[in-house]
C-alpha cells in the first residue's frame, strides 16, 4: 500500500492489501439501514468489522458513526448489533498469557 495516496474502491478491496495492524485511526459514517440507496452497492458489515479490527494497530481507534432508523416510533437497534458484533471480533482475536 502506498501511503498518502487515494483509493477509489470497495473498502474490503483496500484493506486486504493492508498489512495487520496498519492504521492509527479510521474514521468511518457507512451505509445503515436502507437510510440511502447506494446504486447497488451491498454493505458487508461483518467483513468490514472483521477488517478494520485486523488493520488497525494495537491502541488505534476506529470511529464509527451510525444511527439507527425510526420504525413505528422504535428504534431499530442497528447500532447496537454492531458495537456488540464489534466487542465478539474483539474478543476472538484476544491473545492470553501463557
């Protein structure tokens, strides 16, 4: 990867040509809820967790901004499935002491 330099592609593409813990920070606002059409383009949530936890280093920090839709006057919780999908990558990649 060269550094300093714009990518114009899916996501998942980029980061897998990223080495582990590559990046400081990611600041992110990605599709949520069929809030907007996106001209086909399909949201691969899970991958993309997977892969922002593998390329961000230790201590780094990924911001992640999303709002869940308003459905019947409820909330549909969106954003909450996905900080606790967040914390079970997490928690699959912690090493323990030997």
């Amino acid at each position: 990867m060269e550094i300093n330099k714009i990518y114009n592609e899916n996501c998942l593409d980029t980061m897998k040509r990223m080495d582990d813990n590559f990046i400081d920070l990611i600041v992110t606002s990605p599709p949520y809820d069929n809030l907007r059409k996106y001209k086909g383009y399909s949201f691969d949530f899970e991958n993309i967790a997977q892969e922002l936890y593998r390329v961000t280093k230790k201590g780094g920090v990924v911001v992640w901004i999303v709002g869940d839709a308003v459905i019947k006057g409820s909330e549909t919780g969106t954003s909450f499935r996905q900080a606790l999908y967040f914390m079970a990558v997490s928690y699959t990649h912690l090493t323990l002491p030997t």
